[in-house]
C-alpha cells in the first residue's frame, strides 16, 4: 500500500499536504480501494468557512458513500472541480488528486495530524480488527 511519507494523515483517511498556509486534502489509497470505483464526488463550496471534523464533502461508489470530514479548521479556497466530471481521478491517482484546499486559520492544528508511520501503525490495527471480526463469524 502506497502511504506518501511527505504527506499527513487523519483518522477518516484523508491526507493532507500543506503548503505555507494552506492544506490539499484528499483520500489515501487505503480508501479508495476500499470504496471501489468512484463514480461521484460532491465538492464543498468555496469561500465556507470549517471547523475541523466537519462533514464538507461526498465520495460515492459503487460500494457506499462516504463522508470527507475536514482535518483542520479554516476556510474552503479550493475544489478540485476537475472530480465533477472524472470522479475516478481519484482512484487511479489518489495521492495526485486533491479534493478541497482550506486556507489554515490555526496551522499549528496540523501537527496533531499523524505522520506516515502512525496512519500505516493505524491501517495495521484496523485490519487486525477486521480480521479478528471476520473470524468470530466464522466460529459462530
């Protein structure tokens, strides 16, 4: 799995690459893949103002949708509005193809953001979990 070492990570899967006071976010391949093919994406508007862990954005699949959440708080200055049309962008270059970028108003929220190491430590542990369930149903 492709886990960018320059890049920063959350919790909901989304990465983040910062430059000076802005964030691109995305989702990681992990995500992706588990979405399948990606056949829509709702871009946030731009100018709106939010707070970290809001809900800002849509991903849908042919498996689910999915919430875009934001990882730090500030104000939407761009969406990639290139996903309107080819949403699978997404899926073959997840790391090439960012969502939104926000304007930072606190960047040092970005140093709670996990690091390569810490999101693949992350991906371990939820896939052990994964397992552990799947074998409970199993036993059952």
């Amino acid at each position: 799995m492709n886990i960018p070492r320059e890049l920063r990570y959350s919790e909901s899967h989304e990465w983040i690459r910062i430059e000076g006071k802005i964030a691109y976010v995305g989702i990681s391949d992990y995500a992706q893949e588990s979405l399948g093919d990606i056949v829509y994406v709702e871009i946030p508007e731009i100018g709106v103002d939010v707070d970290r862990g809001d809900e800002i954005a849509t991903i849908e699949s042919v498996k689910a949708a999915s919430a875009i959440y934001a990882p730090l708080t500030g104000t939407i200055k761009e969406a990639n509005s290139e996903l309107e049309e080819t949403p699978e962008l997404i899926n073959q270059k997840p790391y090439d193809t960012f969502i939104f970028a926000i304007e930072m108003s606190d960047p040092s929220e970005a140093e709670e953001l996990w690091d390569a190491a810490e999101y693949e430590k992350f991906l371990e542990a939820e896939e052990e979990e994964e397992a552990e369930g799947e074998e409970e149903g199993e036993n059952q």
